[in-house]
C-alpha cells in the first residue's frame, strides 16, 4: 500500500515505507490527498546536528499544485504520525544556459540557478508567503539573505526555522535570516481609477 503513494519506484526504504504508511492513512480523513505523490525521503537529522528527527520530502513537480492545497492540513498530521519535523520540496531541474540541442534554444526562466533556489525556499516555508526578500553583505564580504514572513504564522513556523535554515543552507550553500511582519494590504477606494468630471 505504500509503495502506491511513490511517483514510479517500486523498492522503499524503511524511512520511506514509514511516509507511505502514513499518507495513506491521511488520504481517509483528507480525499484531497489522494492524487498527491512523493518521489523520495531523505533523513537530514544526522547532517544538520538536528535535536529532533528532521525529513526532507521530495515530490513531483506535477503534484505541488496538489501539496499547496492541502499543505495546511497535511503537514501537522504527517508531522503528528513520524513524531518528526517534515519539509517538503518539489523536484525541479536547473539548465545551464550554454548547453543546447539548436542554437535558436533558450532556457525557460523556471529553469534557472536563481529561480529554482527562490522556488526551494517558498516550498520549504509553506503553507505560509515569502512578503519580502533582501540581499545583505556581511563586514567581511559573505552574503546573506533576509526573508520576511507573515506575523500571523509565527506560532506555527517558529519551531521549524532552524530546521529550515540548515536544510537551505545543504541545497543550496545560502544563508538566511528570518524576521516576521504584519502583512500590510492596502485596498483602492471604489471609483477611485474614474476620472472626475469638472463642472464648467
């Protein structure tokens, strides 16, 4: 039954047997769930010193419009059920921009360096938004980049940013920092765009 919830692989490993175990007992409660696979599970406890066991979830790109959905909803029960911190990412691929079948070929925007890094990091967040994204310069010439985030979600996110943090930082050699603020919606006063007419 397991091995049904996996995009094309047959042979699972007991981390994975446990992730295919549980999505399929969440598909009951959540219908929503079932069209979502995954292709692997890696363990990046080890890697990141972490205190709790931290799961990095890969799944197909096809399926990501099935995982925002349902990401509110599922990844509390997943979470609940392997007693783990899970992180989801989508697969995605990066071309270089020189390597070409013809010359008219141009590389899609989705598929770059920088694209795919920006993508990572929204998938590793959810459910909740990215607000805004600044690039700073240490004294001693490194890069960071300081990602702001909904204020709302903070009880929620909180325990996971460390997790977050040092998984980036594997993917993709990025650090980060993460702040929270209010999400500022400003609404236009009905009317306001017509043109007002000048009596004479």
């Amino acid at each position: 039954m397991a091995a049904n919830k996996f995009w094309k692989k047959t042979e699972l490993s007991n981390l994975e047997q446990q992730v295919g175990v549980a999505l399929t007992q969440i598909e009951q409660s959540l219908a929503d769930t079932k069209n979502l696979k995954v292709s692997s599970v890696v363990d990046y406890t080890a890697k990141i010193n972490a205190k709790k066991q931290v799961y990095l979830v890969y799944i197909p790109h096809p399926c990501l419009s099935v995982f925002n959905k349902v990401s509110s909803k599922l990844l509390p029960e997943l979470e609940k059920r392997l007693k783990a911190t899970i992180l989801v990412v989508a697969k995605r691929t990066i071309e270089s921009k020189w390597v070409k079948n013809h010359r008219s070929q141009t590389r899609p925007n989705s598929r770059t360096l920088t694209s795919v890094y920006d993508a990572i990091l929204e998938d590793l967040v959810a459910p909740t938004f990215i607000l805004g994204r600044r690039t700073r310069v240490r004294v001693d010439g490194s890069k960071f980049y300081r990602i702001f985030l909904d204020e709302q979600d903070k009880a929620e996110l909180e325990p996971r940013l460390d997790a977050v943090k040092a998984v980036y930082k594997l993917l993709t050699t990025r650090d980060l920092e993460f702040e929270f603020r209010r999400d500022d919606v400003f609404y236009s006063k009905r009317g306001a765009s017509k043109k007002v007419q000048r009596k004479q």
